[in-house]
C-alpha cells in the first residue's frame, strides 16, 4: 500500500531535513501515536527470513521517497530551506495496517513537526498499485543502495557498497528474495527475477556513474564509540527494467524500490 503526503508549512522560510533517519522517525512517531504495539514490534524486531539465523538481517518492509521540496529552496547545513511551497513525499509498505496506522496517527494531530518546521497536511492520497507484469519499468522512490559483506582479516565482516553495475543488479535481486522469504510463510516457487537500469537513459545522462543520476543519502549511525554519526552514502537514482516473477516485482513496488529503514 503507498500514499502520498503534501505537507504545508505553518510559516515561512521553512525547511526539510535531508537526513532520512528524521523521516523515519517521524513514520515511527505517527503510527505510535494509534498503535503502539505495531510501531515498537517494526521499529524493534522487525521480519527475519525463514530459515536464516535470528541475528540475520531484519526488514521493516517500508520504504519512502526522498522529500520532494518547492523549487527554488537552498540547501543549509543538514536542511533545504525555501520561502514558499510546499513538500511532496511518498511512504510505501507491505503492511495495509502500517499504512493506515501511519494516516491515523497524521489525522490525529492537526499540526506535525519534521525537523525544526511544523506542518499542515493538506492533502494525503492512496496510490493504486500498476497491473504487474513479468517485464515492467520503474524509477524508485528513492536512490538505491547496495551492499554486500565482505570478510577481513581479523574475521570480522564489513559491509562495502556496491559501484559495479553488474553487481549492484545482483544484489538488488538476492535482496528481494530474502525480503519474500521473511515476509511470506510459503516458500517462493518461481525465483525468475532480473534487475537492469534503463541503459539507453544511462547512455543519454552519461553512464552509471553520472551525477545526473547518482544522489547521497544520509541517514544517522551508531559508531563503535557508541554516539550517533551522519553517515553520506551515493546511491542510483535512474529508471530501471525488472523482468521475472510477478511476486517479486510487486513486493519490489510495495517495500523494495526505495529508502528503506533501517535495520
């Protein structure tokens, strides 16, 4: 289930953080606000694969877009700030009880703070999913990242982010199939799934690795000091091809093509 949310500034100038942990947060404090069982179980424990080790990684099967602010704005510090307009952003989730609970805990409160700016919402809207195909081109919500660990020396593990293009597609793909293994009890009978960036638009904006297409994303880390660090990762934000097995391509659109939290 996805929705759109237009946001409305009290005054201005007003501003947007550009960290996603400051979004994520938000989601989190709104559906606490109706369901606090929900919000602590996600934001807590979240959904581990069949199968895999409970200290496997754990999903929490939203994701959300990057903010859209007005034209015009000017980036200060760890914020946009702009003088009029408002702010367009897409939150997205396997869970139809998340979604609502998220719209529930917006209504219940006539104003909200993101950030330093408290807000109006002025608009929010369902979005209807596509009808899914085995051959489908999107653009994700927000940039994508991947990564996979790698083993060092002293034994530990370390997770490097991927800039290959044939890599990157791989991961994409072994990571929507462990979501649908955490996500559903039946196994995943046709394991089709491809995943391809639009080449010719690569070839038009110059390459996978051009600026028109490549964007931070920030979000905020515990260190191994213990206090929290921004942390600035480039990810891809292009059209891409995905062909396969219709499943996962809709749980792609539904809580696997964007930001999502973390953990």
């Amino acid at each position: 289930m996805r929705i759109t949310i237009k946001l409305k500034p009290l005054r201005y100038p007003a501003a947007i953080p550009i960290s996603h942990h400051s979004w994520q947060s938000f989601i989190y404090e709104m559906v606490e606000a109706v369901n606090p069982q929900l919000s602590q179980a996600v934001h807590d424990s979240g959904w581990v694969a069949r199968g895999d080790a409970p200290t496997a990684k754990r999903f929490k099967f939203f994701v959300f877009s990057v903010p859209e602010a007005p034209r015009g704005f000017v980036f200060q510090g760890d914020e946009k700030v702009f003088e009029s307009g408002t702010v367009f952003w897409q939150v997205s989730s396997l869970s139809s009880e998340f979604i609502t609970s998220l719209v529930a805990g917006m209504a219940s409160q006539r104003i909200v703070r993101i950030g330093r700016t408290q807000f109006e919402v002025e608009d929010l809207q369902f979005v209807a999913p596509p009808d899914f195909g085995d051959e489908m081109r999107f653009i994700a919500l927000s940039p994508l990242v991947a990564s996979k660990p790698v083993n060092l020396p002293d034994g530990k593990s370390q997770k490097v982010y991927l800039r290959d293009e044939s890599e990157f597609a791989a991961a994409i793909a072994e990571n929507l199939k462990t979501k649908y293994r955490a996500a559903f009890a039946e196994p995943l009978e046709d394991e089709r799934f491809e995943f391809e960036f639009d080449q010719e638009y690569l070839r038009q904006v110059g390459g996978f690795d051009s600026r028109k297409v490549t964007r931070m994303v920030y979000f905020v880390k515990r260190n191994s000091q213990g206090s929290m660090e921004r942390i600035g990762i480039r990810g891809i934000q292009a059209p891409f091809w995905v062909r396969g097995c219709r499943e996962l391509i809709e749980l792609g659109w539904q809580a696997g093509f964007g930001m999502a939290g973390l953990g």
